[in-house]
C-alpha cells in the first residue's frame, strides 16, 4: 500500500524521552483553561450569548477568576454584525477593560494566531492573563459560505463560488497528480465520524462508512457532502497565561512549546497556490521554534474543512511525503487510535462541530492533560494543532507540550 | 453560443479592467504587463504586484495554456448558473504565466485532467457580454 519512503513512525516509537526536546522549546506562554459552550443547532442564542457560555466554561477550568484577566482577543462570527469592532462589544457585554485586546479574521487560522498573540503578549510582559475567544451562529443565523470569492467581479462570472470549490480544485489536482482518491479522502471522514462517537460533546453521532461517504451527494466534484465540514453554532474560549501562573491554576499546565504562521495572500498570482505551500512554511516555523520535528509529534488536531484539507496537511507537517497521504490514511489505521499518528481526535470540524479550529486546540490541550477519556492517546506529551483560512490564504500553527 | 441563463453576472467594467473586456469582445485575450518589471498580471490590477509600477501597456496572449485543475459544479450556488448545474469549471496556467479561472465548453463536459491543453474561445452570452472559456487543443 505505502510507497517506499515514508515517514510514518510505529507507535512504540512514541513518547520514548520527550526530556531533551522539552529543553529546547520556546514555551514561554502556556494555556491554563479551555472551555465549549452547547454546540450544534442553538436557536434564539447569539455570538455573544454562546461566548461568554464559553468564556464562563474556560474559566471554571482554569481555576482563574474574571478579574485576572487582562487581555481580550476575539474572532467575529461568520453571523457577528460587529466586524472588526466586535472586541468591543464582546469587552462590554462581559464586563472587561483590558490592556491589551482586538480582533482577528484571519478564518480557519485565526484560532491559532489569537493564542500566537496572546503568547506573544504574555512573553512581553503586556498581559498576564490573555481570554481568546470566539462564538457563532452559522447554523442558525445563516452564513455567506456559498458566496463568490476573489478580487472583484472575476470568479462569480465563471461560476466560481462557495468554499468547497477551492478545495476541491486542490483535491482534484492531488488525484491527477498523485492517483489520490475519493475513497481515501473517505477514510478521513470515517475516522473522524469514529472519533466524534466517542467525544459525547460531538453533533454528528451516526456511523459512517466509507459506502456512506461514496454514496453522499455531489457537491462540487470530487468533493461529496461527508467530504464536507458541518456548520454549526457555538462558541469557544482560551486562557493563555505565563508559565508560573498556570503552574497554580486547576488543570495540568500546557505549554506552547512552538508556533507559527504562513500566508499565501496572492490567489491566482502563486503558482503553487492549490498546493497552499504556505502550510509547510508555517508547520516548519512552528517546528523549528519548539525544537521538534513530526517525529516528535504524537497527536495531531488537523484543520479539516474538507477531508482532502488533511492529505495536504499530513505532507506538509513532513508525516508523509508530497503525493503520499492517500495511501497513508487509507483503511484509516495509521490516522487512528494505536496508529502511526493519531489525528483529530475528538471529530473535528467534520463531525465535532464547525468552531473553526478553536476546538481542535481545546481537543490538544485535553489530549496533553491526559483528559480525553475514551479517546485518550496514550502517553500524549505533543500535539501539532493546525488551522487554515479564508481562500486557502491563511495558516497558523501550535505545537503543545506537557509541563508549563 | 451557450444557453443564455436568464439571470447573468456581468462583469463590472471599469475604465482599468475596460480593455480586458472590450478585447473579449473583439476575440482578444489581452492582460497587463508591467513596462518596468515586464510581469504579466492578472486580475487586472492598478499596480505590479511584483514592483508596484503603476505603468503597464496591455499586452495580446496567445489564447493557450493547461488545465491545473478542472471541478464539477453538482449543486447550484447562484442563480445566475442555476440553469448549467452540472458545469465545469477549470483553472488555466496560460502559457505566458498568469493563471485564472474559466470553463471549458460546452460547460457540462466533464472535467478535464490537469496538463491537458486548451486554447481560448470567446463565448458570446448576450449581445454585450463576451466571456474567455478554453476548448481543448485538438
């Protein structure tokens, strides 16, 4: 099945001694408290209703009270009709006055370049205790996922909309290139599908099979529905703070030990651009800041809008060559519990529910704790979490660690 | 001639992106090149995005390039192409290195492979709206 060459690591070889490593990391910020409103269909509540749900959530987590917290990022909802003001309007509704706080669209990415941020203020000195926070009602609130992307006029014209197309132009070009298939791209959602089962905060609780996936609906060819992420409402927030403080809070500390981000903002102007060379920039910063390399990793929350979002991902976080996640993910064991890399592990944007990444950071950060339960990586000490936005611009990502 | 959709999207023409359209019109495919960087860019753009000159001269392209990847639309997004639903559509890599997006006629032809080569058609769908799709090299 596997071509020669392959990176893929056995299990065993896993969580040997992460001691050297862990002397090499950046880990100057560390995230104390995670937390989830309801997910799913929520109607008659709001962005904000549904994050200071979360907020109220994280904070119980970490032990840490309101009134330590001295920073506010946010991300506007798909439904918030604040725009790039909306931390001030999250700011008032939950009663903070911060030193440092904005907001960030950066999409699928932003996530991960909130919590950046937030890192980046507490390793200053500008903030000690930073809330990151995000809500939406995409489900119920209605979304403007289908409409044309690009610069002016130039897409829509040629029938160029929504944001499956996007991917599945990548997809289609990884299956020319490459003999990726949709069957393979299957095997992401089944797994994910499996994951979800066992994560009771998961919307999608059906089985799936891979028949179930090659019989789903057209959408935009190669790509089915059960190639597709679900939409959801919901909110979730993040509490970063410096290492000695989350050394005292409730929960085991997680330490940003890397990050990083990469951005393709020229469309049509790259020429690698369905390729979304980016990625590989950004996982290699993050690499390179947490002294680690994909070896190291033992669990990995992988943005996944569309199933083939993760083939591209397994390539360029250095798992598998270029051309060869197909193959890897394929019957779904290598990507699975007891696999070579055990990835979205709590179902993902694909059946977890749609936050945009923000829960495949709370999944990372549960997975290193050792709190997952029945979906618990065994001796889980790093998590690879990435995050991708807008039209295939946008990446961000973190490698957490054990230990503040 | 495609089927006329009853509802179309227009191109917004400007007094920049004018002669892009009006080449459509006259079986063109015309695109800026920077006078002092020589880049070709599209979309049409008031500067290089490889220098920011804002001096270029519209320059004729040959019409040929390749598939980089080719999709199938299955579910209707837009009312404007309700009517074509399943239709194609296709990224070229033009030969003289800009790429952008288009079909491939007639619109409901099934994707082609990537590296396939097309040439470009200029598809008339009203009386004033010309648009450039691509037909495989024969």
């Amino acid at each position: 099945m596997l071509r020669q060459g392959h990176h893929g690591i056995a299990a065993a070889e896993r969580g040997t001694s992460k001691k050297g490593t862990r002397a090499l990391a950046w880990s100057k910020a560390s995230i104390a408290g995670v937390g989830a409103s309801r997910q799913g269909k929520l109607p008659g509540e709001t962005p904000i209703s549904l994050a200071t749900e979360a907020l109220r959530a994280a904070l119980e987590d970490s032990g840490i009270a309101k009134e330590e917290i001295d920073g506010l990022l946010t991300m506007p909802g798909t439904t918030s009709p604040e725009g790039p003001k909306h931390y001030l309007a999250l700011g008032e509704h939950l009663g903070i006055d911060p030193a440092f706080t904005g907001s960030l669209s950066m999409g699928g990415a932003t996530a991960g370049a909130l919590v950046q941020q937030a890192a980046m203020a507490i390793a200053t000195g500008m903030a000690t205790v930073v809330a990151c926070v995000f809500g939406d009602t995409a489900r119920t609130g209605g979304n403007k996922f289908d409409s044309a992307s690009g610069r002016g006029d130039s897409w829509g014209i040629w029938g160029m909309f929504g944001n499956a197309a996007n991917s599945a132009l990548g997809a289609k070009r990884h299956m020319d290139l490459y003999g990726t298939t949709s069957e393979q791209l299957g095997w992401v959602a089944v797994t994910a599908r499996k994951h979800a089962r066992l994560n009771p905060n998961a919307t999608m609780q059906d089985p799936m099979t891979v028949e179930d996936h090659q019989s789903s609906r057209p959408i935009v060819d190669p790509l089915r529905l059960l190639d597709c992420c679900i939409i959801s409402d919901g909110a979730v927030a993040i509490i970063v703070t410096t290492p000695e403080r989350a050394r005292d809070a409730r929960k085991p500390a997680v330490s940003i030990w890397g990050m990083g981000q990469g951005h393709t903002l020229q469309n049509l102007g790259t020429p690698e651009w369905w390729y979304l060379p980016h990625q590989a920039d950004c996982i290699s910063r993050s690499y390179r800041m947490a002294g680690v390399g994909p070896r190291d990793i033992d669990v990995a929350q992988l943005y996944d809008n569309f199933t083939i979002s993760v083939l591209f991902w397994l390539e360029h976080a250095g798992f598998v060559p270029r051309g060869e996640a197909g193959p890897f993910v394929e019957g779904g064991e290598r990507i699975t519990f007891g696999g070579e890399l055990p990835i979205n592990t709590a179902g993902g944007n694909l059946s977890e529910s749609y936050m945009q990444g923000w829960l495949h950071i709370v999944e990372g950060v549960r997975q290193i704790r050792g709190e997952a339960g029945p979906r618990q990586v065994e001796g889980a000490e790093v998590c690879l979490v990435t995050g991708r936005g807008m039209i295939l611009n946008t990446a961000s990502c973190l490698v957490l660690g054990a230990g503040s | 001639m495609t089927d006329t959709p009853a509802e179309i999207i227009r191109p917004s023409v400007t007094d920049l992106n004018r002669p892009f359209w009006e080449g459509c019109n006259a079986g063109v495919l015309r695109m800026q090149a920077c006078l002092p960087a020589g880049h070709l860019r599209y979309p049409v753009s008031d500067a290089c995005p490889t220098c920011l000159s804002p001096d270029f001269e519209w320059r004729e392209l040959s019409g040929e390039g390749d598939i980089l990847s080719a999709v199938m639309f299955k579910r209707s997004y837009n009312k404007a192409y309700e009517a074509q639903v399943p239709y194609n559509v296709v990224l070229v890599q033009l030969a003289e290195g800009p790429r952008m997006f288009s079909n491939v006629v007639p619109l409901s032809s099934d994707p082609l492979p990537a590296g396939t080569r097309v040439h470009v058609i200029f598809d008339r769908i009203t009386d004033d709206v010309v648009l450039p799709r691509f037909a495989p090299v024969k």
